[in-house]
C-alpha cells in the first residue's frame, strides 16, 4: 500500500552564491522558507519540481523537502531541512549572524 503523500517544498542551491533557496509560487527562488510555496498534491509536486530542475542557470541539486504548514509558512519536519535553513554551522556569518543580531 502505497504511504500517504506528505506536503512539501522545492529546494535547491542557488548556483552562483551557493545559498539555500526554495521555489515561491510565482516561480522566483526565495532564501526565506516562509515564502516558499506549499505543495500539498503529489502530480503538482512532481510537475514543479521537472520545470525547477530545468533552470540549471539559476540553481542546482533541486529536490522535494518534506514540510508542514505553520503560522509563518512551511514548516520542516526533518533536522535536515531545519539545519540547511540556517546556513553553515562552522562560525557565524550569513544567515547565522542575522539570526543573532534579531535576538
């Protein structure tokens, strides 16, 4: 029996700056997690991600990321996700250093 089809996001990398982003649902390449679009049907999930993986001038590595919905948009349900969403954890810069100065 085949497993229920669990919400999700496209991610990728942004080729030349090699950030986390995520497909938006007016097809624009956000690093905020909350303005990516939540796809919530499988055919659809599948059909975006073929159209996002064609834009190898933009991105690389494009796959679906399991998400659940949230107040402020999708949500990861696994550590990956959350971890990638934060930036590298070597030392603080990028994202990290916005996140700090926020709090």
């Amino acid at each position: 029996m085949p497993r229920a089809f669990t919400p999700k996001v496209i991610t990728a990398n942004a080729l030349l700056e090699g950030d986390v982003v995520y497909l938006t649902e007016d097809d624009r390449w956000s690093r905020d997690l909350s303005e990516a679009e939540l796809l919530t049907d499988e055919a659809v999930a599948e059909a975006r991600l073929i159209d996002a993986s064609r834009r190898q001038s933009e991105i690389v590595g494009a796959y679906l990321a399991d998400m659940v919905g949230g107040d402020g948009g999708p949500e990861p349900t696994h550590f990956r996700e959350d971890f990638r969403r934060t930036g590298p954890s070597n030392y603080h810069h990028g994202k990290q250093a916005e996140d700090l100065s926020r709090t």
